[in-house]
C-alpha cells in the first residue's frame, strides 16, 4: 500500500531585491496543508532564519518524536499497556560540513505514564518494537535512540 502526502510552501522572504546577495533575503516559509493551520518556518538562526518560526531541522526531529508516540501507543495497545500520559523532549544532533550537513543522531526521552505496577517492564520493552514500527525512523539514515522512563500512575 502506498500514501501520498501532498503540501504547499511558499517562500516570503523576498525583501525586494530578490536573493541578490546572501544577506537580502529572508528565510521566512510558510507550509500550507488542506483543513490544517498554516505553519511558519525558516532557516536556523545560524543560518539567518528567524528564531520565531519552525526551521526544517526542528520539524525532523518533531516528526520523529510524534511518529514515535503514535506508534507506541499502538504497541501499547497490541501488549494491554494502559498508557496514560506520554511526553517528550527530543534531541537532535546535526554535523555541518561545508555549505551542508547531516544528523548524527536524534535522542528520544520519552517519560511514560502507565496505569499497573506490573506493566512497567513491557512499557519499556516496546519502544523497541515501536522505534521499528516508525515509519520516519525507518526512512533516516542516522539512529533514532530511546531513553524512556516510565512511571506509575493515573
């Protein structure tokens, strides 16, 4: 089975004179999907992006961390987890090479709260099982690694 994911991006950061030198342009974006809010992007403050608006960098490690959720959930189903509260903070490591660059390596933290003493173990056991289910996981060519910690409780 294959799925199509279809979007619009429109640059803003023409400031009038175009990409006619490296600092006469914003990096401003703005990403449009159909019945979905509109989202505000650019560049890395590094790379003269504005701080206030989701850069691509951020946006892949988001991804991997919701892709993460989302499949644990379903891996907590599949094992009767009960699941009742799930966070994260994920990191992303990013090397730049010359004008480029690549990840190294995203860490996620993810601090799971689950219902019964007695589903501690399996809680932790299936973010294996989930970190393979991912489909953004599957599709990167850098680890995705899990440190979770669960607790007990409503």
């Amino acid at each position: 089975m294959e799925h199509t994911y279809a979007l619009d991006l429109e640059w803003q950061g023409n400031r009038g004179s175009g990409t006619s030198g490296y600092r006469d342009y914003a990096r401003d974006v703005v990403l449009r999907a159909a019945g979905k809010p509109a989202l505000e992007g650019s560049a890395d403050p590094t790379f003269r992006g504005d701080a206030s608006r989701w850069n691509p960098e951020e946006l892949l490690v988001a991804a991997l961390a919701q892709c993460h959720l989302l499949s644990y959930l379903h891996m907590a189903v599949t094992h009767g987890v009960v699941v009742t509260s799930y966070a994260d903070s994920p990191v992303g490591t990013m090397a730049q090479q010359g004008i480029g660059g690549h990840f190294t390596r995203v860490l996620l933290r993810p601090v799971v709260t689950v219902a019964d003493e007695s589903q501690v173990e399996v809680a932790l056991r299936i973010h294996r099982e989930a970190g393979e289910a991912c489909f953004i996981a599957s599709s990167v060519n850098f680890p995705v690694e899990h440190e979770p910690t669960v607790h007990v409780g409503p």
